[in-house]
C-alpha cells in the first residue's frame, strides 16, 4: 500500500509526551510569587492560544527586566525538577510511532530547547525514532510563527504536499498551517475546548494518523 506521506513532523510537548500540564504549573506558580494571579484558562489563551513568551506576559503584567528574568529561572527550576521525575509518553503515541511504515520521515518540531528535550525524554526511548530534531536554538521566532516547520522543510527536502504536521494547540496549528503544511490537531486536556480554526482534521488518538497515512 502506498503512503500518502513520506514525512510526519511531530510538535513534542502535549503530542508525544505529557508535559504541558507540567510547564503550565510551574508557570502559573511563578507569575504568584510575584503577586501576579494568573488561572488556567489564562494561561492557554496566552501560551497554547496567542504564543505569547513567558517574558512578553511578564511585562504586560508590570513586571521590569530584571523581575522577568527572575520569574522565568524560577518557573524553569520547577519545570526541569519536575522533567527529572518521569515524563511519560501521550496515550499511544509509542504505538503509533511503531506501527508506522518504515519509509516515513519522523521530524520533531517542538519550541523546547534541546536540554529540555534530551531530559524529557531520557527515559521514552523514542528520540531515535527522528530523522531531525529542530529545538528552539535552530529557528528565530516561535509558534504560531512558522520559522519552526521551516526549518523543518529545508532539513527533510520533501514538498510541503508530502508532509503532515501533528499539533495539540492553536498556536502550533498556525505555526504548520503558515509554512504551507497540512495539520492534525490531536485534543488533549487542555486542548479540546479550543477553537482550531485550520488544522485539515483534529484527532482524538494518535493511532487515527494512521489512517491518514494510507488514506
């Protein structure tokens, strides 16, 4: 059977492993120690929905250079803490990832560094399913932006036809969906009350990709 596309390029946080729950607590705990009240549903309209950096919220906040900087060594202390315990992988994303066609081109396209990346999933045992890994050190600009998936391009060498983008939030969806690329949306928790005005299909299971692959 003959895949409909040669290259799947993978966001990883709250795609591929259950870590977005996890920056959101560290997040919201490091705006309240600086007095700032910042609730769930506010942190994924900024964050997962408009793609706003830590530091540009810190400072619509009052907050001057300096207290950002702070705020964010704070929030990361938490966050890599927390990224030594067990991260564990999404609901069967390590059976997709296995039953896929071996001729397919796996891309990780995340906005985490490439620390980050390697101590989240020190223990998945799935960054050797990717072809490239494209950290945040290898573009400019983060999601929605589509520098990321750009990158993403000119490193696998594919037409954009032959490509599908795998997301979880708005931002990202934009970020594929402006470099010219289709888009899943796969819901999480967080997620699946959102608004995604562009993905070409929005997924409960990871396992329903392969039946885009075939299709």
């Amino acid at each position: 059977m003959r895949n409909k596309f040669k290259a799947l390029l993978w966001d990883n946080d709250g795609v591929l492993v259950d870590t977005e729950t996890i920056f959101m607590k560290a997040s919201i705990n490091a705006f309240n120690t600086f007095g700032i009240v910042l609730s769930k549903h506010q942190w994924i309209d900024l964050f997962l929905v408009k793609g706003l950096r830590t530091s540009q919220i810190a400072k619509a906040f009052g907050l001057d250079d300096h207290s950002a900087k702070e705020l964010i060594a704070l929030r990361d202390a938490e966050y890599v803490g927390e990224l030594d315990k067990n991260v564990l992988l999404r609901p069967h994303i390590a059976e997709c990832l296995t039953a896929l066609p071996e001729n397919i081109i796996n891309v990780m396209v995340t906005g985490s560094s490439r620390l980050m990346v390697t101590t989240m999933h020190r223990s998945t045992g799935i960054l050797d399913t990717f072809t490239h890994i494209i950290t945040a050190e290898d573009y400019c600009l983060p999601k929605p932006a589509p520098d990321a998936y750009i990158e993403a391009l000119g490193r696998i060498k594919l037409p954009r036809a032959f490509c599908l983008a795998i997301e979880d939030s708005p931002k990202g969806v934009k970020a594929a969906t402006c470099a010219g690329l289709s888009c899943v949306a796969l819901m999480t928790d967080l997620t699946c009350d959102l608004n995604f005005s562009s993905p070409s299909l929005t997924v409960s299971d990871p396992m329903e990709i392969l039946e885009m692959i075939y299709g």
